[in-house]
C-alpha cells in the first residue's frame, strides 16, 4: 500500500477490510466487462461510501466520442452527484486499471481517501506505474492507494478486448 508522503500531516482512517475490498472489486470487474461488451476498452470503476457502491461506471470514450469518458471520470461526476458535493473525502475508488494522469488529477482534486487499482499500467499510469502524481509537492492532497488488486482478472479482460481487435 503506497502511504502518503512523509511531509503530509494528513491522518487516514484503516482501509475496508478484504472482504469488502474483494466484493467491491467485483463490481468494477463487472463495470469493465460491460465496457467489453460494448467494444469500449474494458475498465470499470466503482465509489464506496460507507460500505455502499453510490457511483459505477465503465469506458464510454467511444460511445460518446469524448476522450475523458473514462470509467473513474464518469464515477467521479456520479459520486459527487450522490454526496451533494464535489469533495469525496470519505470515499474509495475502486477501479480495474490504473488510472492515466487526467484521472489521478480528478482524484487529486475530489480529495478521495483511498484508491484500489488492478493492472498496473506501465505506459500511461499516474499512481506507480509510469509515474505518481501523489509525489508531486505542493499538491493539495495525496490519499491511501492499494496497487495491484485482482489484477490478474482485470489483465485477462484487457489483454482479450486487444487481442480479438488486433486478430
């Protein structure tokens, strides 16, 4: 679990336990095989607060032509519909793929407390993979991050959805 920088007097509440780790998971799981089946790259996303699922989401980039359509994006602007407010201090994200930059910066942003990841994105990956935006000073918040959960699951939808697009 990557922990917030050291200069960062900012206090965490303990994460969900793994079994809610592992059920909310599922549903982003869920999220992303939608996505597949849609023929949008398959990565879904949901927002857990206190214990309940109050934003899911999945790709629409090609559906709605729209570049920032992605699943944590789209979770994002529902989750802060359902608090009644733009800072999601309370809340975990749950999403399949390492989010990219312009999603780590909305995570920066809605203040969210934790964010739980599968596949780590080597390439494009804001939170350890190509980069960690969350180690850049001066940024108004960093949050808990668990890297790397399930990913196996998420790999296989995303290495399917390219390898029957490229066969």
């Amino acid at each position: 679990m990557i922990q917030p920088r050291d200069n960062d007097d900012t206090s965490f509440p303990e994460p969900e336990d793994v079994f809610s780790d592992e059920r909310f998971m599922e549903e982003a799981l869920r999220q992303a095989r939608k996505a597949g089946a849609k023929e949008e790259v398959p990565v879904g996303a949901v927002i857990v607060r206190e214990g309940q699922v109050i934003a899911r989401a999945h790709n629409q980039v090609e559906l709605l032509k729209d570049a920032t359509a992605h699943a944590e994006m789209i979770a994002l602007t529902q989750a802060q519909e359902a608090v009644g407010d733009w800072r999601l201090t309370d809340c975990t994200l749950y999403v399949t793929k390492e989010p990219c930059p312009m999603c780590a910066g909305a995570i920066v942003h809605t203040r969210l407390r934790r964010v739980v990841y599968g596949v780590v994105d080597p390439k494009a990956g804001a939170l350890g993979g190509a980069f960690n935006l969350l180690d850049v000073k001066g940024l108004n918040h960093t949050c808990l991050v668990t890297p790397g959960f399930r990913s196996e699951e998420s790999l296989a939808l995303l290495r399917q959805f390219f390898r029957e697009r490229r066969g």
